[in-house]
C-alpha cells in the first residue's frame, strides 16, 4: 500500500507537468524521477530525503496554479501519506 501512495504522487506530478507553465516544468518532472527512484528503493525511504521532495513540492505549489497547482497538491496529500506510514529510522 505505501508503494502505491508513492506511485500516485508521481502520476499526480505527471499529470501537472503536462499543464505547467515553463517555469516549473522542469522542476516537476525532477521531482517526478526522484519519486520513481524511491518507488524501487529496496531499503526504507530516509525520511529527511523525503521531507527535501515534500518542501520541493510545496514551493512548487506556491508558483503554480490552476490544474497544475491542483495536480501538485493531490500529488503533496499522497506523498504524505506515504511519509506517514514510513518507519522512522
């Protein structure tokens, strides 16, 4: 189930690339790879690697709008959902 989370987060991050404006673009697709990484992590997710993404999104959410802001905040719920149901280290 927490893979699923994560995977979602990064559809939701696909899905905002697509109506993004060219400023953040980038941005979202870099998360969206890093977000890819972690779904085959074979050991657990460091948290403060994870929070780095969470931040990341939520700055990116502050420049975006519309759908794309609306992608990003669906993708932001899923993704800490996924940090909740992590094991702290």
């Amino acid at each position: 189930m927490v893979a699923s989370e994560l995977q979602t987060a990064r559809t939701e991050l696909d899905d905002a690339v697509d109506t993004a404006g060219d400023d953040i673009r980038d941005d979202l697709r870099e998360t969206a790879a890093e977000f890819s990484k972690l779904e085959t992590e074979t050991e657990t997710v460091d948290h403060a690697v994870l929070d780095d993404h969470l931040n990341t999104l939520r700055q990116l959410r502050e420049r975006a709008g519309g759908e794309t802001e609306a992608a990003v905040d669906r993708a932001l719920e899923h993704a800490e959902s996924y940090r909740e149901d992590l094991e702290q280290a």
